[in-house]
C-alpha cells in the first residue's frame, strides 16, 4: 500500500442546478415562502433484488450535511437558499451526485429532500511493475491517500507525475495505467506500470545551422549525450523545452522568423537514440533606427505658429489634419532626446536585433529617467518590422513623466532589534535630495546584502506624495530581523594546513555597549546585539596547525566612515623545519573612501618562538629560536570591483601596501612593500548563464633591507597552494647548515617575490561544477631576481557547494616545468571547507 498524498474534489452536478419539483407538482417558484416541515436526507441504495432505492443518509455524512445546509424546519422555503447549499455541499469533495427536491404537504407546507450519492473512499494504493523505481519513491509523487473519496483527476495527475519520474532517470517509453476494475468494483486505487527500455541519447546533431556552430547551440539546449559524466536520458518534455530555448537563442541574435523542429531516431533495441535538431534560421533582421515619443508631451492646435512654438526648437511639428486642415500636431522634447536615448543604448543602428540586447538597453533607460526623479515613468518598446527588407525599426514610447521629486521622510519599520542608525548607514537616499529611483533598488540591495535580516523580507517602496509637502514624497524601508548568532561546528582539509577542527561562536549584529539589564534579555538572545558590529570566538584545533583567536570590530566606529577592529591571538604552526608558536592582538583602524577604495592602518604585536629545530637546520634559524618579539605598523589601499566576493566572474582587486616593523620598538625593523593585482574576465556566457572565467593574478612583495634584517619566520615563501605544483614554502633560497656551515636544501625565505599566474575556469553543465587550467610563475630571492624562476602547469576541478561553504572546494594536480635543483615537487593541491 502506497501513502503519503492527499486528494480533491470529485465530478459532481454544476454549482447553481435548478431544484426539480415533485412530479405533478406546481412550478418551483409556488413554494417560495411556504414553511419547511420538514428537511429529509437519503442515499441511492440497491435492494437485495438488485431494484433501485432510497434509504438514509449514514450517520457520520448526516451530521456534516446539517453543519453545512441553511434550509431548515421551521423556516421559509427560499429556492435561493436551497441553491446556496448545494454549492457548499459540492465544495466539501464528498458527494458524488446531489439532488434537492419540493414536495407539497396537505397543510400547504412543505418536505425538502436531498438525495446525496456518496463518493467512494478509496480503501488502498498501490503500483505494480515497478522494477527500477521503488514503492517509496514512488509513494512520494502520489497525491491519494487511503480513506478519501475517490478522485478521477487527482488519480491521472498522479499517474502522470510518475511518469514523470521515470523520464528523469531516462525511461522515456515508461507509461502508467490505473487498473478500472480494481478501482469500480473494490475501491483500490492500482498503478499498473509499464517500465520500458531506458532510452538515452547517443548523438546529439543539428541540420540547417549555418549560423552557428553546432558547439554553440549545444550550449543552449539541456538534451545532453550519454557520456562518462552524463546519462543522457531522452526526455519528451526537455526537447520541447530545448526547441523553445533554441528559437529564443536565434532570435536573440536577429533571427526573428527562425523556426525550429526536432527529429528522434530510436533504435531496434529500443535502447538508444539519436536526436537532430532541424532549423530553418530565415534571414537575420538588423536594427536600422530608434525613434522616441513623449505622447504626454504631445498636443494639438489650430495653427502651425502655436503648435512650433509649443514643440520648441528642438521638438516635431506635423499636419494632423481636420476638415479645413487647419490641425497641427506638436511635439516638445521630453527630458532625453532622440540622439540621447540612442546613445544610452547597448544596441546601434546596424547591429543584429537582438532583444536580449533590447531589455538591457530598456533597463539602462528606466535608470536613466529615474536617476533624474521621474518615479512613475513608464516605457514602452514598439517592434516595427520593415514588410520588405529584414530591417526593424523600435519605437520607445514614454509614458507617465509626470513630476520630478524629491526625496521625503526615509521610514524604517520592522526592525526590532537593529539600530535605525545601522540601516540608514547602508541606505544612499537622502532627504532633499531628487528622488533617484536607481538608488531606491541600490538600497534595497545594500540593506538586504547586511545579512541582518531576513532575505526576501527586505522591501524599499516609494509611497505617494505629501499633500502637506507638495513635490516630495516619503521612502519606506521594512525588514524583518532573523538570527544574525551562529555556532559554527566544522572543519578544514587541506594540503598545506592538513585537518583542523572549527569550533567557532559568532554574532554579525553585535552591540558591546548593549549590557543585559537582567538575565532573561541575556539568555534571550536580545541584548549584545543591534549596532552592526562583528564579535567571534573561533577555536580551531589541528594537526598541523592551532589557532585561537577573540575578534571585535565596528564597520562604523563613532557613526563615521572610519572603522576600528581588534582581535588577540594564538597560533602554532608545525612547519617541516621548525615548530612555531605566536602570540599576540592586532588593531586595524580603515576608512572607506567611496564604494571600492578603503584605507586600513594596522597595528601589531607578536610573540614569536621556534622550537623543535633539527640539527642540521639552517643557521637562520637558530638565530631566532628564542622568543622574539615584533612590532610594526602600516597602511594598506584597497580597491575592489568584484561582482561576487566569493566566486567573482569580473572585476578587479588592487592592494597596495607598506608596513614599518620596529616603529613601536621590538627586536627588529625593516620595511615591507607589498602589491598585487588580480583581475576576472568573463570570456564567454553560454545560454544558460554559464560563465567561463579567465583571471590573472599578479603580486610583488619587497624589503628593502635584505633578508638578514627580516627573521626567517617573516620573509617571503612560495609553493603549496600558493603556487601548484611545488611542495610548501619550498619557493625560496636555501640556508647554511648549522652542522656543516655548508649550503643545504632547506628554505629559508627571501626579502622579494614575486608571482604572476593565470587560471580559466570552464562549467561543466552547470558553474557548480567547474574544471581549471592554470598556470603559476615566480620566484623569492635575496634582493631584487628573477635568475630563479619556477613555471608551473597544471588542471583541476572546482565544486561550489553554497549550503557546505561559501568559498568552492578546490582540487589541483600541478606540474613543475621550470625549476631549480632541490626543488620539492606536489602533484595534488586541495582545500576543503565543512561546516557541519
């Protein structure tokens, strides 16, 4: 027996079915008024004898009828009433047929009969046939239960969503049936299941394309070939989806009279097939003008003088006719003219029409006008083919101008817990200032991006405007608070950091000054919490490594665009050379300067120590294996442009750094100059918005006192995942053996490096998946060298898994292809981040 579904209403007599009268009686409406003896409910029932007949209603339906019926004993007789209970009995799903009927009592009274045939309640579910799908599976794509009346459409609908589920795994041939007599005589509902030979699509081809590649339109269809990595299952539903898809993509590229049908060949196995797309691309349409009309600007007038003088110097006069003609149209310009909107425009006259091209350029427009405060303006885009030629011309039609406002009261409801303060910092529209409907959508998304609230429940509505402040009209911003506190239970795995454990508490709305008044707001969760700064207390355990640390910092420190951050520390590394252990807190005063530039002052102080230090390891080492301790600080410029900080597909990120060791005394000063330059370049995007990223990386750290004024566990290191292909922090020059006072292998940094690599990222299928071709390049020398230059080539897979971390996981096998004697080499590079 299946379970796990639900049903509906069955085929009953129409809503509103004329009340038929006793035979012999007098018309319906000559019992209008007349009292009710009495109301009578009964059932169609068989005698023993097989002859037809009436008998009462079973208990358990008698009592939800009376709840429903407004026909009483004791009441008038309204035919309006009587209609009414009909229409609620046939909403309840459980009456097959329902009959009302009058008769005429002697003492001028009258009996109401309903006659309610049941429905029948479906006694078991179940399936047969199924081989390759099981019963549990199956059961989930049901929607009848046992025990609730039969329904013919819920039944089909289920019948069809199994076969669904078969088409899925690839049975495309796999038809389900619902066995009649089982369901007339015993009331089973029985899935009778024919499987089928899974079908799956060999080849993959396209006829007519002259246009396109067949790689490129393979890209904008989901029908794939069986493969190592895809099944490849022929699917009825996808290939018409596939055949919608490809006429969009012709279409999108000036194919407006493209046509598109499929042909599946199976073969006599009844295993395999081979599907062709065939294509008649017609001819490509271009764009051959744009032209703009302001209707709301336009008016009539009896003279050419007034209608000119209306239009303005740079507006349209035409005849528009009349009896004497004496009609003259005027058209003013609106506030972009014709030239202007085609200059905002992607799309130019003499490119393929492509309406992709034409909504973006759409969109460019609605912010154009709406950056000058026209709220309510709306934009229409005419299509005007030419009969003759494969031109199109497009008409953009504005409509609604109106006024242009300003910028009202900015209200903000729904937060709870969170500071106004806090919101307002992230919200770009100011009182006074025009009412720019592109930032309307900008704050939306700033204030739903503070991740302090709920993620759809963020909402920016401009409300109508003020009737005791005429031109401004007021901003309403809600939200909706969620849980901004996490305990974080996880890990890493990674070739340089090996297994470390993340135990991690942490508040994102943090409030330091918010002290609980009583225990109850403590363990509530309300206090400490509403001015938007960040607090964490991370633990993590390893083998390799250790790391615990206590952070707080206010992205607005005093309301300000300043921001100040702290954190004490304690870190252990085993190294292959050496153990090291630090300690100590680090103050980060920044300061945001626009949108993309920030300015960062940090402030340290370490403890450091060696230990663990073989014999015949480098004398550097030795040379600092007692606690040392560090100071320094510095200033670092950021600008970043990315588009996802995560997983960017364009935009760049600049760093420019210098940080002074010894400024607040210490065991050492030197100087640090630091650079680097990554940017991201979509360099294709298939149909599905599948993006190929190209990115470069390019990075230069310098000090200008050498490498003997920079402890060992300070100076510059490549290899690992910093540079594929190469064991860790193996990138260096190598050091004087303590035993020997000869040169030996093991590295011990350099005062300059550098490094420039390049990596594409190709989806496979989906941008979950993604395999990386790379190459990385540098060198760390003692002073300013590139005599020492490693290359490296190598692949790998990408896999981003959003619910399991934010960043994806990364597997690559490096190849050294220039390289110096005692190089270690890594042929697999990985990094895993789970949270759990």
């Amino acid at each position: 027996m299946l379970a796990g579904a639900a049903t509906a209403a069955g085929a009953h007599r129409a809503l509103g079915a004329p009340i038929p009268v006793q035979p012999g009686a007098d018309a319906a409406g000559d019992y209008e008024n007349r009292p009710i003896r009495e109301v009578v409910l009964r059932q169609p029932v068989k005698a023993r004898d097989g002859t037809a007949g009436f008998g009462t209603l079973e208990a358990s339906l008698a009592q939800l009828v009376d709840n429903q019926l407004r026909t009483r004993a004791g009441s008038a007789y309204a035919e309006a009433t009587v209609s009414d209970d009909i229409g609620r009995l046939n909403r309840l799903a459980r009456f097959r047929t329902i009959d009302a009927r009058v008769q005429s009592l002697g003492d001028g009274s009258v009996r109401v009969v309903f006659t309610l045939e049941p429905q029948p309640i479906i006694a078991d579910v179940q399936v047969s046939g199924n081989k390759k799908i099981s019963d549990q599976e199956i059961a989930r794509e049901v929607d009848v239960l046992v025990g609730t009346p039969i329904d013919e459409w819920e039944i089909d609908r289920s019948a069809r969503r199994i076969e669904g589920l078969y088409r899925k795994k690839g049975y495309y041939l796999a038809r389900v049936r619902v066995n009649r007599d089982e369901l007339d005589n015993a009331n089973v509902v029985l899935f009778e299941v024919a499987e089928g030979e899974r079908v799956r699509v060999m080849q993959l081809s396209f006829e007519g394309n002259a246009s396109f590649r067949d790689g490129e339109l393979r890209d904008a269809v989901k029908t794939r070939e069986a493969g190592l990595f895809e099944t490849g299952p022929l699917d009825e539903e996808a290939l018409d989806r596939d055949v919608a898809s490809l006429v969009k993509y012709y279409r999108d590229r000036g194919y407006l009279n493209a046509r598109v049908d499929r042909r599946v060949r199976t073969a006599i196995t009844g295993k395999e097939a081979l599907v062709t797309f065939v294509i008649d691309e017609g001819e490509r349409y271009t764009l051959r003008g744009v032209r703009v009309e302001y209707p709301d600007l336009a008016r009539l007038f009896g003279t050419e003088t007034e209608a000119r003088e209306w239009a303005g110097e740079h507006g349209s006069v035409r005849r528009a006719g009349g009896a004497d003609g004496d009609v003259w149209a005027g058209q003013a310009v609106g506030p972009f003219s014709a030239d202007q909107v085609r200059g905002l425009m992607l799309i130019k006259s003499g490119d393929a029409y492509s309406s992709v091209q034409l909504d973006r350029s759409m969109e460019i427009l609605r912010s154009a006008f709406g950056r000058l405060g026209y709220t309510d303006v709306q934009l229409e885009r005419r299509e005007l083919r030419d009969e003759r030629e494969p031109f199109v011309d497009v008409l953009v039609v504005v409509r609604r101008l109106g006024e242009v406002y300003k910028t009202g009261e900015v209200i903000i409801t729904g937060n709870t817990v969170t500071k106004d303060k806090v919101i307002r910092r992230v919200i770009t529209l100011q009182p006074e200032r025009p009412l720019d409907m592109t930032q309307v959508e900008e704050s939306r998304r700033r204030v739903g991006q503070s991740r302090f609230f709920e993620g759809d429940s963020v909402k920016v509505s401009v409300q109508r405007e003020d009737p005791l402040n005429p031109g401004y009209r007021d901003v309403v911003v809600e939200v909706a608070e969620t849980n901004t506190g996490s305990l974080v239970l996880g890990g890493t795995v990674g070739s340089d950091l090996g297994a470390t454990a993340q135990i991690s508490v942490r508040e994102r709305n943090f409030d330091v000054a918010d002290v609980p008044e009583t225990w109850e707001e403590l363990l509530s969760g309300r206090a400490f919490r509403g001015a938007g700064q960040s607090f964490s207390i991370d633990l993590l355990p390893g083998n390799r490594t250790q790391n615990y640390s206590i952070s707080l910092s206010d992205p607005y420190f005093f309301e300000t665009n300043n921001s100040l951050g702290g954190s004490v520390f304690y870190r252990a590394r085993d190294y292959r050379e050496y153990d090291e252990q630090r300690f100590g807190a680090v103050v980060n005063l920044g300061r945001r300067l626009g949108d993309r530039w920030r300015l960062v002052a940090p402030i340290r102080i370490e403890n450091v120590q060696l230990s663990d230090i073989n014999p015949s390891s480098p004398v550097d080492y030795f040379e600092v294996e007692e606690a040392k301790t560090i100071t320094a600080a510095g200033i670092l410029a950021t600008r970043n442009t990315y588009d996802n900080p995560n997983i960017p597909t364009r935009g760049t990120q600049i760093e420019l750094g210098l940080e002074q060791a010894g400024v607040l005394g210490g065991d050492f000063e030197y100087t640090v100059l630091k650079a680097e330059h990554t940017v991201f370049l979509t360099v294709y995007e298939d149909f599905f918005t599948n993006k190929t990223v190209l990115s470069f990386k390019t990075k230069v750290n310098y000090v200008p006192q050498g490498s003997g004024s920079v402890p060992v566990f300070d100076r510059f290191y490549l290899g690992g995942n910093s540079f594929r292909g190469f064991s860790l922090r193996t990138i260096s020059p190598r050091g004087i053996r303590a035993d020997t006072l000869t040169l030996g292998n093991e590295p011990v940094g350099g005062s300059f490096l550098f490094f420039w690599g390049a990596e594409l990222q190709q989806p496979i299928a989906t941008d979950a998946v993604k395999l990386a071709f790379f190459t990385d390049t540098g060198t760390v020398s003692d002073g300013v060298s590139f005599d020492a230059y490693r290359v490296s080539v190598g692949t790998g897979i990408r896999i981003s898994v959003p619910g399991l971390s934010p960043v994806p996981l990364a597997f690559d096998f490096g190849f050294p292809i220039m390289k110096e004697p005692g190089d270690r080499k890594r042929l697999f590079s990985f990094y895993v981040d789970i949270p759990y």
